[in-house]
C-alpha cells in the first residue's frame, strides 16, 4: 500500500498472496496477474492457488498526516445486521 501509493480501497482490490515458513509454498489469489505468477516462479517460489485469503480491513493515517482513514473489505464481507453475534466455536469444530 505505502510503496505503490495506494488507498486503503485500491489496496484490498489487489489479489493476496501468503507465505510462511513451512510448508514453503507461497500461496496466491486466482486473480494474481500471469506476469506477476511468471516473475515469482523465476524467483523460484512455489506457487498453489488459494481460492481466497480472507477478509482485510486497514487503517491508515490520512495523507495529509491528520486523523486516520479506514476501509473495509467489500468483496469479501460476510453481510451481518448490527448487534448479531457469531455462534461460540465448540472444541468439536
């Protein structure tokens, strides 16, 4: 977001990719670019495809360094009604 100059919006528009230690995959959204998916495995990643990384929210300081500004992610977002509570997870799920 910062390097390529991005609104909070533009940002979580973009496709995700997930790396972690082990196993040594780094995984990726479908709608990663081919050029981007070619350029990682020149890089010698190993790649899978993950049909989506979850849902983001950010928050970042305005750009005139004054107060914060806020997005949340609009394709990812499960609707809710306000005051609906999530079912408690049980040691069985």
């Amino acid at each position: 977001m910062l390097d390529l100059e991005m609104s909070p919006e533009e940002a979580l528009k973009q496709p995700r990719i997930h790396h972690q230690w082990f196993p040594d995959r780094l995984m990726f959204e479908p709608s990663l670019t081919q050029d981007l998916h070619k350029q990682l495995l020149q890089r010698g990643h190993i790649l899978k495809t993950a049909p989506s990384m979850g849902v983001s929210q950010i928050v970042a300081r305005n750009p005139n360094g004054e107060g914060f500004v806020g997005a949340a992610d609009p394709e990812r977002a499960v609707p809710r009604k306000a005051g609906d509570s999530q079912p408690p997870i049980t040691a069985a799920e």
